[in-house]
C-alpha cells in the first residue's frame, strides 16, 4: 500500500518518495516492521491465548522437563502470520505475481494449520486434523502455485548461455527474450539449469507440456515435503524458528542473486524477471522469525503450533520453487529431510521387525530424531553406538541443529560454483 501511494507521490517529486523504488530499503524496511510487530503484538497475542486456556497439550514421552510445557500457549503462529503479511502489504509491490503468490500460499497454509490446531483444542488431545486432510490442502496450495507459474504471463525466466570469449575465457550470455519454461536450478552440473521437458520428450510436439505437468507434481510433492518437515521439527523451544530462519536468510540471498542480472552473470545462473520483489517477503519471513524467537526460545512461552509449523515450511518449498531452487531443499532443509527420514525409517522398522520377530525393534531411542537425544537409555540401534547414552539438555540440542543448518546454508551456496 505504502509502495504504491510513494510511488504515486514520486511524480510530484516528493523528497524521499523514490526510495520506495529500491527493494534493499523497501526490503530493510520489511525486516524492521516484521520484528516489531512481531514482539509488540507477541506478548498480547501471547496473553489473550492464556485467557482463553488455548495451551499445548503434552503427551508424557518420559523425557525430562516435557510434562512441565503442559498448557504453553500454543497456535502462535498466528504472531508470525501476521508479522509477515503486514510488512508485504505496507511496503510490497501488490501487483506483483511472486509477490501475491506468497501471500496467498501463506493465507491458505496458515488457514490450514489454525484448522489443525483448532480441532486440536476442542478435543483436548493431540488428534488434530486426519493427516489425508493436510495433504490434501497442502496439494492444493502445490497446484495453484505450479499452474500459475504455467499459465501467468509474468513468471518467465531468461536462461543463461556460455559462449568462449575472445580471450578464451566463458563468457555468460542471456537468451535475447524472456522465456516460459518449466526450468530450475541443479548443482554440480556445468550448465546449472535442468529444464523437466528433457524427461519427456516421449510426448513428441507435447513435451513442454508434459514437462510443466512433471513440473507442477514436484511443486506439490515439494509444498507438502518441506511443509510436514517443518511440523516434525517443531518439537524443541526455538528448533524450527531457529532452523526456518537461517534457511529464509539463504532462499533471501538466492532470491536477490537470480533477481539481479548482473550477479546472475556472475554466478552463471538463470535470471528471473520480478523475483527481486521476494527478497521484501522473505526480509518479512525472517524478521517474524526472529521476533517469535524471542518469545519461543527456551524456556518458551509461546508454542507456534500446526498453525506456525506447516506454514513456515509450505512457505519455504513455495519460495524455492518460485526462485527455481526447489532442487537445491534436500541440502538447505536438510535438518526438516532428517527428520522427515528418521520417522519413516523408524516406523519402517518397527513394522518390518514386528512381523518378522514378532516384537518391534527401534532405530532411534524415539523419533523425530531431536527426541533421540533427549531420551534416556540405550534402546535403539543407533543409541547402542552413541557414548555417551546419557540425554543432552534441550537448549543444547536446539543450538547444535541451527549449527547444521547454518553449514548446511553454506554448502547449498558453494553448489552454485562447484560444476
């Protein structure tokens, strides 16, 4: 709103007017508004759930200090929601196709995990919305967000070419008109683009078709993935703020690079005409993270509940898609992909053992994995190698995953050189 009323006001030549011209500072300004409103509004946000009884409801796991978090306020995540979405209406360019994806995606992810935790409160237990019911809503999400890429005439890409110099070196060229094409970014590769109509070139005359049907399944798998990532990883004080937020600075940074066609150049990466716009999103998406943090970090006294957890993740795998980097999620979300794995791996086994032995055998102490290290014993395949068996305090742990992800970032930026 505010972008658009200076925007209007620049042609009268009002002193300051054109600085709204400049994603760093509109983007600067995001990040400012996002941490405020996000601990000014925290603490009354955080007072009206404890009014209204709306605390966590805690299963007894047998780990230490767990039982004590029984009637945190949860369903903060609407602190979040609302700390991004104002910034990108006051200061966002509302007639942005990236920028109103965004916005959408996290209306709709948010609306579905406030459903979640709602169900979850009436009842009085843990058994929110049936799982087939977030899947279903997080593929919806998928599929606006791949067939508005396919049918919007704004979301083109312009693909880098090398060609020899001169002076022998490569020279990065870009493909004279933008074009539509269901493409994105893969590392190790010399060319660094991968255009999914190379799988299906059976299709014959189609095959540009079919390759944004391909492409539209993975931004479906890729919403739902990353989202149910985040949710498994909300179960330690500030784990998955913590985590979301280095990711956010990374996807920020990407988003700012492959907006930019001179750092495209450089990098020897695909330029995307009117991404630039996501970096004010994603300055908001960090800046709500770091102001929730100051309420969730241990002890926390506010839980971000399904409302925080499947919305922060469905907005990362959005993100990624949109800036064409959703190949790139397994090594930048790789804590959300370990912990996703050690779930499936553990129940796997479990079963697997159960029907052959006719006793279930454990992996992990427990799952999600940021349980193993909390739980005490040696039960499990991985604990009887792990020394010592003793638990590691909570904040400790938390500390120690924001380390991984932080390396984690680090590798997903040097992909982008290594060929």
């Amino acid at each position: 709103m505010l972008y658009h009323l200076f925007d209007y006001l620049s042609q009268y030549d009002l002193p300051g007017a054109r600085l709204m011209g400049y994603i760093s500072f509109r983007a600067a300004a995001a990040l400012i508004l996002s941490i405020l409103i996000a601990t000014i509004i925290g603490r009354r946000i955080i007072d009206r759930l404890q009014l209204m009884q709306v605390g966590e409801i805690v299963r007894n796991l047998g780990i230490e200090g767990q039982m004590s978090k029984t009637g945190t306020p949860t369903m903060g995540g609407v602190i979040i929601i609302i700390a991004v979405l104002v910034p990108c209406l006051l200061v966002g360019n509302l007639t942005n196709t990236y920028m109103l994806l965004m916005i959408v995606s996290t209306l709709m992810l948010g609306a579905l995990g406030f459903l979640d935790d709602y169900k979850k409160i009436k009842k009085h237990n843990k058994d929110g919305l049936k799982g087939k019911y977030k899947i279903v809503g997080q593929v919806v999400v998928g599929l606006i967000v791949g067939l508005t890429m396919y049918l919007s005439p704004d979301i083109v890409v312009n693909e880098n070419v090398e060609q020899p110099a001169t002076d022998g070196e490569i020279e990065v060229l870009y493909k004279p008109t933008a074009e539509k094409q269901p493409i994105t970014t893969i590392p190790f590769v010399k060319s660094n683009n991968l255009n999914y109509a190379w799988f299906t070139q059976w299709a014959g005359e189609h095959a540009e078709t079919a390759g944004w049907i391909l492409f539209i399944l993975v931004t479906i798998f890729v919403v739902a993935a990353v989202s149910n990532g985040a949710n498994l990883t909300d179960g330690l004080d500030g784990l998955a703020t913590g985590s979301s937020a280095i990711i956010g600075v990374a996807l920020a940074v990407m988003c700012y690079l492959g907006g930019n066609i001179v750092y495209s150049s450089y990098l020897n990466i695909m330029y995307i005409p009117g991404s630039g716009e996501l970096v004010v999103y994603a300055a908001a998406f960090i800046g709500a993270l770091v102001g929730f943090l100051w309420y969730n970090a241990y002890p926390a006294q506010v839980f971000m509940g399904d409302t925080g957890s499947l919305t922060i993740g469905g907005i990362i795998g959005v993100f990624a898609i949109l800036i064409r980097k959703e190949l790139l999620i397994p090594v930048l979300c790789g804590i959300f992909l370990v912990e996703n794995l050690s779930v499936i791996m553990q129940t796997g086994y479990f079963k697997y053992t159960k029907k052959k032995y006719g006793e279930g055998r454990r992996i992990f102490k427990m799952t999600p994995l940021h349980h193993h290290f909390q739980k005490q014993g040696n039960a499990g395949i991985v604990a009887k190698w792990q020394h010592p068996i003793n638990p590691i305090p909570e904040s400790k742990i938390v500390v120690r995953f924001w380390i991984v992800g932080i390396f984690l970032a680090i590798i997903t930026f040097i992909t982008l050189k290594i060929r």
